[in-house]
C-alpha cells in the first residue's frame, strides 16, 4: 500500500519505511509506541503524527490535507511556498535513522 501511495503522490512527498525494532533509539527519541507511525516532516523537521493502521484513502486524505494546508503558508520573505510538500532527496531518512 505504501509503495503505491508514494507512485501516487511523487510530486508531493517522499515515503520512507523505518524499522522501528532496529531503529529503537529513534523510535523512543519520537515517541513511537505503536506500529506502523505515519510522520510529516517538512525541511526536516517534523510537523505531523498519527498511529495506526489506516486504509489507504486515509492516508491519502492526510496526504491532501497537509498538502493543501501547507500550500497557503509563506517562506520568511512572505513568498507562497509552492508545492506545499516538496520530494526530500533520495538519499533523506528521518533524523536519527540510518539506512540498513
């Protein structure tokens, strides 16, 4: 389901998997106590959280309401920050979390 969901929505974000058995030091540091965690970084920081195991047009709907609602917001300069959710580079993981 996820790795349709990022086919879907490639422009917006990028999906990353995060084992969290052998990412536990990170896993506590974010406070993940179930599995699976759905997070929203934007610039690297964090900006959403939800737990649970949703169906796919949830998350998808999450997807859109933080899209859209990110769209509206402003860079120091006062500029529109457009595309709201921009694809972090391949190579990103969370803070913290190192790749297998």
């Amino acid at each position: 389901m996820l790795e349709q969901l990022a086919k879907d929505n490639a422009k917006k974000v990028r999906i990353v998997k995060v084992n969290a058995n052998q990412n536990r030091e990170w896993a506590q540091e974010e406070n993940i106590s179930g599995v699976p965690t759905v997070q929203f970084y934007r610039k690297g920081e964090k900006v959403h959280q939800f737990s649970g195991a949703y169906p796919k047009d949830i998350i998808q709907q999450q997807i859109d309401l933080h899209s859209a609602s990110w769209g509206k917001e402003t860079d120091e300069d006062g500029n529109p920050i457009v595309p709201a959710i921009q694809p972090m580079p391949k190579e990103w993981m969370p803070p913290g979390v190192t790749p297998e």
